[in-house]
C-alpha cells in the first residue's frame, strides 16, 4: 500500500488541499498537478510568523508540514540539521523557522469506499495524535482507530487543528466502529475531550463543521449518513456524549 500510495503521489492523484484564508478566497489553493476535489472555506488565523516547536505526529510528512506552516521543505531541514525527511521521527520536537499562522491542510484521495461519517469523542480530558497512536497501539490497534482527529489545545496542541492518521494516509480500514461494518466505509473522526462531561469548544465544532462539509462534498455522503458513534445501528456506547450538540452541528453543516 505504502508503494502504492507513492505512486499516486508521483503521478499526482493524491489531492492536497489548503483551505485559503477566507479573506483572500473562498476556494482552495491549488497544488500545482494535484487536481482537487470540492471546496470549502476554512477561516484561518492571520498573524505574525514566529519560530516556534513542532513535535512530529505519527503520519506526519514534511511537506505536510511546510504546507501547515508555509516554510519551504529545505528551511524546515537546515533549521533542524537535518540531511532528509528520514531524520523526521515521530515524537520528535523540531523548530519550524519563520513560521506562518497554522493553516489546516487536509489531504484527500480519490475512493469510492467512503460512503459515511462518523463522529466521536475521546473522552478524555487530555490527548493529542501521538497520545491516542500510543493508547491505540496498546489496545492491539494497528496505529490510531480514527482517520482524522481534531484537537482541544491540550498536550501542546493548537484547539481545533486537525490531524489526519496514518491511517487515513494509507486509506486502511478504520478500528473506530465495529457497528453495522462500518470500519470497512466511514470516515472516523473524533474531537478530543468527553462531551459526556462538558460541551464542544467553538473552536472543536467550527473545525468538525469545516472538515465534515469538505469530505462530504469530496466524497458525495448524503448527510443522512453523517452520523454520531451512537447513532450507528447496533453501537453501544454514549459516544460521541450526550452534551454533543446535533441540532446546531447540523444547521452549521447547511449553513457553514
Ligand atoms: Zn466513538
């Protein structure tokens, strides 16, 4: 898979996308060569570049990274003394020099398998890609269950950037819901935090509304298949909270 994947990179079938600032556009930015799919809006921050840290998360490529940061993949590399990409381990701190606001870029891959969506929480207070890779690894997981997570500012992340997994990258089958087979064609995204016990964050709900819209015209889900963990005949589980507010999660998808 992972050659194959190389493949769609080298002849350009993989589509990046960087969501514009909604000042400057209402539709992406595109990559040279790399044909994209629908568009969304995705407001972003607009502020002064810094040199700031950046610990590496499982998945994480380097020019990901330079589209997230607008630093070239070279400035990344002698920054940080190092001679390739190979010298980006996970868990590694890096400093990104010069860098822009964090801009969302979320990579999508042309498929006819993904046919739902289903949003979860962690229910935990505190996570962030590296931690939920680590907890998922223990429980017998191939890496991470999910395929993109949104985090809540905790463990050194920024509240309401969005990771996607290793296992979104490779295009596997999820390990985030069993129920009705949906491992096998829903997307699994879950928002840090336990919406049990507190409400979403503005900043978690705005993302989710913005990622849920971009891979739902991307992947042509009707939006009768946009679907809370619980909501999925035969799950059993309060996932993604009993505070998780539907009512204006689903005006916001048709009214972003
Ligand atoms: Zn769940």
């Amino acid at each position: 898979m992972t050659r194959q994947i190389g493949t769609w990179v080298r002849w350009g079938l993989i589509t990046v996308v960087t969501i514009c600032l909604s000042s400057c556009a209402t539709r992406p930015v595109m990559m040279p060569s790399r044909p994209s799919g629908h568009a969304a809006a995705w407001p972003q921050a607009i502020g002064p570049r810094h040199d700031i840290t950046h610990m590496i998360i499982p998945g994480e490529t380097l020019y990901r990274l330079s589209k997230m940061y607008d630093v070239s993949a070279q400035d990344i590399l002698s920054r940080n003394g190092l001679k390739g990409p190979a010298g980006l381990k996970m868990g590694r701190t890096i400093t990104i020099p010069h860098a822009a606001p964090l801009k969302e870029v979320i990579p999508v891959f042309p498929s006819r398998k993904w046919k739902y969506i289903i949003v979860h929480h962690s229910a935990s207070d505190k996570d962030n890609a590296m931690s939920l890779f680590n907890t998922h690894l223990r429980r017998g997981f191939d890496g991470t269950g999910y395929d993109f997570i949104i985090d809540n500012g905790t463990k050194g992340t920024s509240a309401g950037h969005v990771d996607a997994t290793p296992r979104w990258i490779a295009q596997k089958d999820g390990a985030h819901c069993k129920a009705s087979d949906m491992n096998t064609k829903a997307i699994g995204i879950c928002l840090v935090g336990n919406f049990s016990q507190e409400r979403v964050p503005e900043s978690q709900l705005s993302a989710l509304v913005h990622l849920v819209n971009y891979l739902r015209q991307y992947y042509n889900i009707p939006e009768k298949n946009i679907l809370g963990h619980s909501q999925v005949p035969g799950a059993r589980t309060e996932c993604p909270g009993k505070l998780f507010p539907w009512k204006e999660f689903e005006r916001r998808l048709r009214n972003p």
